[in-house]
C-alpha cells in the first residue's frame, strides 16, 4: 500500500534477489549490487535506471505498491523500499559457496547504482547492515550516494569496515543553477564534496565519479571540477 510523503509515494519492493551479479566491471565499477530500493527521491533528468528492466519490465507491481501510472515519466515520485534485505544479507553471504571476481570488478559489491542509497534515513538504514555485513564476511563494498553528508551518520561503521568500503558521489558540474534544474532533488555539488572531505578526515576510502558530463560545460568547466575534485584528495575519480 502506497504511503505520501513530501510529494513521493512509497512502498515495499517484494523483490527476492538481494545480492545480484552486474555487468558494471566493464566499467571498471563492481562484480555485484545491492539496491536497496526500486525508484529514487532525486528525479535526475539524466537517469538510466527507468529505461532498464527491473523498472521497465514491472509496471504491475509498481502500479500495485506506489500508484505509479508512468514508471519515466513519474521518476522520482516514487520510492519501494526493500527493508527485508538488513534481516537477509548476512544468511546470504554465510550461504553463498562461489564469489564472482573478475578483473575488473575485483568481487566488488555496488551499493546501490540503480538508486540513491542513502538518499534518505530509511535507505540508509539498509545500507548501513548491507556493508557491516560485507565486511563482516571480507568482502568489499563501493557506496555510490549524492547525500554522503546523510551517509557521515553511518561514519563508525565505515570506519569499523577499513578497507572493505569506499564511499563516492557523483560530481559532475559545479554550476548550482544547471545541477539544480538537471538533479532538481539531490544535495548540492559542495555538500556532496563537502560530505567526502568528511570521510577523508576520518581515513575512509573515498572516489568521485564525473559523470554524465553535462552537454553545456566546455573544456575550462571541466578543469574546474578536476581542480575542485582534487581538493578533496579521493583515491579514484571515474569518468
């Protein structure tokens, strides 16, 4: 049953699959993801996720769970929150026999590429038992979040998981007006910097990912980021 809240419509995604293989490590990015939720708060204008199948292919139980009518075009009006996967993750990981590690992906797990996971309190909730349990079982963890300011309530466990988590956003202009119009909900540029500089300060591994590089920015734009981004000292920037 779909709940309202701050013009959002949220539910619970009934989804079983909770540590899924990914295509990503052709990018470099990870071998697995944990998604804690289908949908997302931000309403990013660039967002691939409503295009892929497990939106696109499930418009009955989204119309089910959150009243969605149009899974595109209401992107960002909806969130179905997957809280079963704090009480899961642990008796998966001490079942699972075989860890896909290529080499690129290196075994990484993604949390979460598909959503924002910590774009609120209640995702981030399941974020926080999704990495203890991956260090728990020494295996890594890559936190994707444009809300690590949100995410720095989870610092102790970050810190407690060493090198098996490294935490980034998505940085890819620093232009307030134009993210504003592209990202319309999600923090700004400077608090999402401003949140990994926090991590950095408490000996977390950090990482920038500039992208999508919006079509209006020239070459002295991008120096901008680069220069801005390297203030913050992350381990790795992807573009």
């Amino acid at each position: 049953m779909a709940s309202v809240g701050e013009n959002v419509r949220t539910g619970h995604d009934p989804t079983e699959a909770v540590l899924s293989k990914s295509g990503l490590h052709e990018k470099h990015l990870c071998d697995y993801v944990v998604n804690v939720a289908t949908g997302c708060r931000h309403g990013c204008k660039f967002c691939y996720v409503p295009s892929t199948p497990p939106i696109r292919t499930r418009p009955d139980m989204l119309q089910e769970e959150a009243d969605v009518e149009n899974p595109q075009k209401e992107w960002g009006q909806y969130v179905l929150y997957r809280d079963d996967i704090k009480d899961r993750i642990g008796g998966i990981l001490d079942r699972k026999r075989t860890w896909k590690s290529t080499d690129n992906g290196c075994g990484v797990v993604g949390i979460s590429f598909a959503t924002d996971c910590y774009m609120d309190g209640r995702a981030g909730g399941i974020t926080r038992e999704v990495v203890r349990s991956l260090a728990e079982h020494d295996r890594y963890a890559r936190v994707l979040t444009r809300n690590p300011i949100l995410a720095l309530q989870d610092e102790d466990i970050f810190r407690q998981a060493g090198e098996h988590v490294t935490i980034g956003s998505s940085i890819s202009c620093l232009d307030g007006d134009q993210v504003s119009a592209i990202e319309p909900r999600a923090p700004s540029p400077e608090l999402r910097l401003r949140g990994l500089e926090k991590f950095n300060d408490f000996g977390v591994n950090t990482y920038v990912s500039m992208s999508p590089t919006y079509p209006t920015m020239d070459r002295e734009d991008m120096r901008d980021v680069l220069k801005r981004v390297g203030e913050v000292d992350p381990d790795v920037v992807f573009h």
